[in-house]
C-alpha cells in the first residue's frame, strides 16, 4: 500500500530532525483523525502529496485566483487543491519546537480541509459564522465552511506524538503535542462503527 506523500521544497532550511517531527505531525493528524477501520478513507488518505514549501516560494497571483483571498507572502499558509489530491504549504524556514507548533497549525488547518474532502466531496452548508469572504448563512462546500467555522468558533484539540533522538548514542523518546483543528467529532466517532464487520 502506498502512503502519503510529503515532499519538502530545496528552499526550506528545516534540521532532519524537525524534518522527522512535520512527517510525524502530519502522519498522526490525518491518521488521528480517520476511523481505524475505515480502510477505504485511509487509502484515499494515502493517495495525496503534502508539499511544504518556503513562504518565498508562494505564487500570490495563483492563489489569488483560486482563493479570492489576499494575502501578506512572508505568513505561513496554504491551498487544498483537490482535483491534483495535493496540499501545498508554504512555512518559514527555522528549527525548533515552537516553530514546529507555528507551522504544524497551517499544515493541520489545511489537512482539515483534505480530510473532510475524503468524507464529504459533494456536500454543501451554509456558514454558521462570517468568514474572510462570505457572511454567515451564506452556502458554500462543506470541506471548507465546516473548516473555517470551527476556526471561527477555536474548536482544536491536542496532536500528541512520540519523537525518538539520539544524543550521545543513546535513544531518548520524547513526547511531542501541538495544536490542531477539531474534526474528529465528523471524521472518527470511535462510538459509532462506520464500518461493518
């Protein structure tokens, strides 16, 4: 079985270290978020690209006219392009945990965004609150109203995970938590079997 693709831009100035941190970030927060036995979501799951690029490299007119949105090039963000099944996010370069937890919330907003693709293509709802470019009530696709409202209303939870290093030649295994939008209420309700037996 393949597994998702994470590729990171020649730009990024990232440790290996951090490097291993972002993959295990992203693996636990897509993972974290589907229902262990849902082996069809975890398949398409697997059949995306995550690119994580510097924020230099941003094409302000693509996203733009993709977005209708503007934005300040120098601030992490990224775009769900969902007919190439591939989410592209552009963060700064630097080391460190607190600019893994930074960076982590951009890439987990964007995941968010995937993973409710995976769950809900074709549906539509109207927004619960304002967003940049539409009022509440207003309708739009669910995989980002449903994103953005949760924003809107700060519904996150922890993304826990263990990072393993070695100093010294010996293993240390560190426990690694940072922040990421709350989906798992639409995506994994562990109460409910989504699937039969």
């Amino acid at each position: 079985m393949a597994t998702i693709n994470i590729i990171f831009s020649d730009m990024l100035k990232i440790p290996a270290s951090d490097v291993a941190t972002y993959q295990r970030g992203i693996l636990e927060y897509v993972f974290g978020s589907i229902y262990y036995k849902d082996t069809s979501k975890i398949t398409e799951a697997n059949k995306w690209t995550i690119e994580l690029r510097h924020t230099s490299e941003s094409d302000l007119a693509v996203f733009k006219a993709l977005t209708t949105e503007k934005l300040n090039q120098g601030i992490p963000h990224g775009i769900t392009i969902t007919t190439d099944k591939r989410v592209i996010c552009f963060i700064p370069s630097g080391a460190g945990d607190l600019r893994i937890r930074e960076s982590l919330q951009v890439i987990y907003h964007e995941l968010a965004h995937m993973l409710l693709y995976l769950y809900y293509k074709n549906k539509r709802a109207a927004r619960r609150n304002p967003d940049k470019n539409a009022r509440a009530g207003s309708e739009g696709a669910f995989l980002t109203t449903e994103v953005h409202d949760r924003v809107f209303e700060k519904k996150m939870r922890n993304v826990e995970f263990y990072i393993d290093t070695v100093r010294n030649g010996k293993i240390k295994t560190t426990k690694f938590v940072s922040r990421g939008l709350d989906i798992t209420d639409i995506t994994d309700s562990r109460t409910v079997d989504r699937v039969p037996e």
